[in-house]
C-alpha cells in the first residue's frame, strides 16, 4: 500500500499544524490527511468556535495548495483528566462536523463515542496514569475507526 507518514507533533495546537502545513503535509502531497488536533487548545482557553474556526483555516490552508486531498478529521477524544471539558469537547465536535460537511474532500471521523463506558462518561481504561494519554487498548479504538478509511479513492 501507500507510504504513511506520522508529522504529529505533540503539545500543538491546530494553529500550530496550519502555520506548519507548508512543512509536515503540503512535501508530501498525500492523497489524504489523518488530522488530530483540538483537545490542547480547548484545554487552554480556547472555545470550541475558535477551535472550528482553526479546523477550516486548517483544511483551507491544506487545499490551496493541495486541492485533491482529503482531509480526514478526528474528533476530540474525551479524556478523563479533562472531563471539565467534556461540554466544550461535544461542542467543538459537532461545530467542526458540521463545518465540514459544507467543505469539498473532508471527512469526519468519530473516535469521541466509542471511547466512553456504558456509563457515557470517558472509559478509564482507555488512558494511562495521567488519565490524558491513552494505553494500547485507546489506540486500538482509534485503528478501528481509521483503517478502514486510510486507502485512497
């Protein structure tokens, strides 16, 4: 299959990806974009309108110059450290689904539902010990929901 590239960069912002875009995806010129971002900005001060915002700057700046590709976006996980958040998180989420559904060559995918319990409240099993970073069975979660989106159409 194709060449995958992981150009993640931690502690960013999706502000941060799209000052960079001309640097860790524009070179490659993918036939499609795995994009996680929105949780760091939320948790500092950001609001989930400012967040949507970002998103589409992000996909506008990823297709002025690469038109073709898709940008897949990943919504904010609901992390267990930052349940403070969880209102601002399904806010960002839908704003930035819904803004996406208006734009050419962009998908959504939600990883948000699949990582709560029975309970609806975020599945601490998913997460390490900071109760931020998630444990192999959070990753296996997020590889479901994602291979089957990662050939090119």
């Amino acid at each position: 299959g194709q060449p995958v590239f992981n150009r993640g960069f931690g502690g960013s912002e999706v502000r941060d990806s799209t000052w960079y875009a001309g640097q860790v995806v524009v070179p490659y010129a993918p036939c499609k974009v795995f994009f996680y971002a929105g949780d760091n900005d939320l948790n500092s001060g950001r609001s989930a309108t400012q967040v949507r915002d970002d998103v589409v700057a992000f996909v506008q700046r990823v297709h002025r110059d690469l038109p073709k590709t898709k940008v897949e976006y990943l919504s904010i996980k609901p992390s267990p450290s930052r349940a403070h958040l969880l209102p601002a998180i399904n806010q960002a989420n839908a704003m930035i689904k819904a803004a996406l559904a208006k734009l050419p060559n962009t998908g959504y995918t939600d990883i948000y539902t699949p990582m709560l319990g029975a309970d609806g409240q975020p599945d601490a099993k998913l997460f390490r010990e900071d109760m931020l970073h998630m444990t192999p069975a959070g990753y296996a979660i997020w590889t479901k929901a994602v291979a089957p989106k990662v050939k090119c159409d």
